[in-house]
C-alpha cells in the first residue's frame, strides 16, 4: 500500500499538497483566530485529498463492473462536495451550503467544460464526443433545473407560502429527483448502454498513442482503495470543518461574501480533482471523458447531491433545509444548462467553442463578486420572501 501511495506521489504533483493538511490542524490548535490563514490553508489541503478521493473511488468502480461503478460513481464522485456542505449544513450555514450545490452545477458545466473545449482545441482542430450521452446529462440536468426552480417560482406567486409547505415541496421534489437520477442510471448502464458505450468504444481505439502515458493511472487493489476511501473521508471532513469555520471571516478580510465563496471558491477546491482529470482527457483527445466527467458531476450533484441534503438536513442541520434557491442561482443554472444543450447537441467541439462557454461562467463570477448580496440578507436567505431577493439575496425590504 505505501509503495503505491508513493508511485502516486512520484506520477501526480498535485498530491504534494497533502503535507498541508497536518498543517492546517497544527495552524488551528496555535492560533484558530487566524481565520484568513486557516481558510487559505484548508482550501489548499481539500485539493490533494480530493485527488486521491477520486482515484480510490475510480479503483472501487473498477472492480465492480458497471452497474455497480456506476452507483458508486453516483455515491461517492462528488464526495468531497457532498463532506463540505454537510459540514456547512450542521453549522447552519445554509446560504454557503446552497451556494455551493448551484455553484457546483454551473462550475462543472461551464468551467470545466469550457477549459476542456479550449485545451483540446488548440491541439487539435476539431474534436468529438458521443452527443448522445451528452443530451441524456443536458436533459437531466434541465429536469433538476426544474425541480430546483419550482419552489422559488411558487413563492414568488405566493409571498404569503408556509414554511412548511416549502419543506413538504422540497421533500417530494427530493426524492423525484433522486428517483429520476436512478431511472436515469439504468437507462444509460442498463437497459440502452448500448447506445452510450458504442461510439466510446469507437473513441478509445483511436485513442492507442496515448494510453502509455497513463500507465501510472491503473486501479489500485481494492483493499487498498477502500483503506485510502475511509481514511480520507475521515481527513476531508476535518479538513472541511475548519474551512467552513474560517470561511466566515476569511470572505469578509478578502472583499468576498459566504455566497460568493461558496459559489465560485468551494466549487473549483471541490471539484479540483474532477478538473485534473477531465482537463488531462481533452489533452489526450479525449473529449468523451471529459464532458462526461463534466456533464455527469453537475447532474450528480443536481439529482443527488442536492436532494441528499435536504433529507439529511432533517437529522443533522439545526432545522430542515428547503430547495429555494434565490432567482439568481436558479437562471445561472438554467443559463448554464441551455447552454451546455447548445454547445454539446452537434458531438463536435473546437477552442472557441470553449471560449463562449467559459465566457458565460465569468459573466457569472465578475456579476456575484461585484455585486455581492447584502450581509445581513444572506444571513437571513432562508427566512425572507424570495420576491426580496435579486440576482443574488442583496436586500431585503423588511
């Protein structure tokens, strides 16, 4: 087991940010007002474990067959999300948990899909993927967009709504979401895989000069891989209780507000290792990889992450969470869907492709950081009407 760990060290540089991890805790036992400091270092130290989180998961996947991967993958790819907000949630942090569900959505859809387009296309003139797997995640990702954008829209023609229908709403919702999510599943590894796993295969044989270079990728041994899963969840969650205990602070010290920070900041530390791998799959003429890394994570977090909180958010979270997001978030993910739709329904890309894409994220990222939504509605995001709220929850009218 070290020897791999240490052939891994040796393959991935990223991994060397592992040492900071016990820094953070040393950091935190010395000083632990030094929020800034802590806030900088936590985020750093969730990149690496992120890293491994992903191989070990790929390892387990591996070895159980597709099916079962695939509920693995649906489980456990997005972990390191899942572990921050969960985290976020038990604190009451509720704006930054919220932010961090939408602003992983629109990060993989647009960020890294954008950075992929842009990285493969200077190196090769045109690229292709499979546009049916790539419209089977869109339409997923529009329904989860409608299932997120329904309890805003009632509230917005209802200002007077219960609190407690939003939460029955949000409960139903939930599990049609995660329902759909599983349907979704079967159909693409179960009942039509053929349709999904055809022009993939098709991809890989042309994909022979680049497999040498990806030797050091092979699983590890599942043992191993379960070890390394357990104890960097273990590692993830303490790491991220320090960043959401420090991130308070730390956004208020560098400009920033918790919506900010959750939306743009927790999503790329989160999703870091995603990125690595789905930037390295466009690099190698991969593309299939890549937006299906990108695709597949913003509708895992969409049908399944986000549901699983609000459930868990009943025994964990200091009262039960809802899916009302402000109307901002909402567009910035339906934006974000559509266009993915878009630039996906030909099954072909090239760098300027990736260029509106990525243009689109940073209209996002330049409106909420200079724009940022009012400290004390933020505070209140769940207990003011959402017909206070604007692009973000800037103000609120009483």
């Amino acid at each position: 087991m070290t020897a791999l760990l240490l052939a891994e060290l040796r393959h991935n540089p990223l991994l060397w940010l592992l040492a900071l991890v016990p820094v953070v805790f040393i950091a935190q036992a010395m000083n632990p007002e030094a929020h800034t400091a802590l806030f900088l270092l936590s985020m750093f130290a969730i990149v690496p474990l992120a890293a491994l989180l992903s191989h070990a998961t790929e390892s387990v996947s591996a070895k159980t067959g597709d099916t079962v991967g695939g509920l693995l993958n649906a489980t456990l790819g997005n972990l390191t999300e899942l572990v921050i907000a969960l985290t976020a949630l038990r604190a009451g942090q509720y704006l930054l948990v919220k932010a961090s569900i939408a602003g992983a959505i629109v990060t993989n859809v647009l960020f890294m899909l954008g950075v992929s387009f842009i990285l493969g296309g200077v190196r090769y003139h045109i690229q292709e993927f499979n546009r049916l797997s790539a419209r089977l995640q869109a339409s997923l990702l529009f329904l989860a967009t409608i299932g997120l954008l329904i309890p805003s829209a009632v509230e917005l023609a209802d200002s007077h709504g219960e609190a407690a229908f939003r939460h029955e709403l949000s409960l139903g919702l939930s599990g049609l979401l995660i329902l759909a999510y599983g349907l979704g599943m079967v159909f693409s590894l179960k009942t039509h895989r053929e349709l999904f796993s055809g022009q993939a295969q098709a991809g890989h044989e042309a994909e022979g000069a680049t497999e040498e270079a990806e030797d050091h990728e092979t699983p590890w041994p599942i043992g191993v891989a379960l070890i390394v899963l357990a104890v960097v969840t273990i590692a993830v969650a303490l790491v991220s209780e320090v960043f959401v205990e420090s991130v308070q602070q730390a956004a208020e010290d560098f400009g920033m507000t918790p919506a900010f920070v959750g939306f743009i900041v927790v999503s790329l530390v989160g999703g870091a290792a995603e990125m690595v791998a789905a930037f390295s799959g466009a690099r190698k003429n991969r593309l299939n990889l890549s937006v299906g890394i990108a695709l597949g994570s913003a509708s895992q977090i969409a049908l399944f992450v986000a549901p699983v909180l609000v459930l868990v958010s009943y025994f964990i979270g200091p009262s039960p969470m809802d899916l009302r997001f402000w109307p901002g978030a909402v567009a910035m993910m339906l934006i974000a869907t559509l266009t993915a739709s878009l630039v996906t329904n030909s099954g072909r890309s090239a760098w300027f492709v990736g260029v509106l894409v990525l243009m689109v994220y940073l209209i996002f990222a330049m409106t909420l950081y200079l724009l940022p939504p009012d400290e004390r509605a933020a505070a209140a995001v769940d207990a003011v009407p959402v017909a206070a709220c604007s692009i973000t929850p800037a103000t609120t009218s009483g």
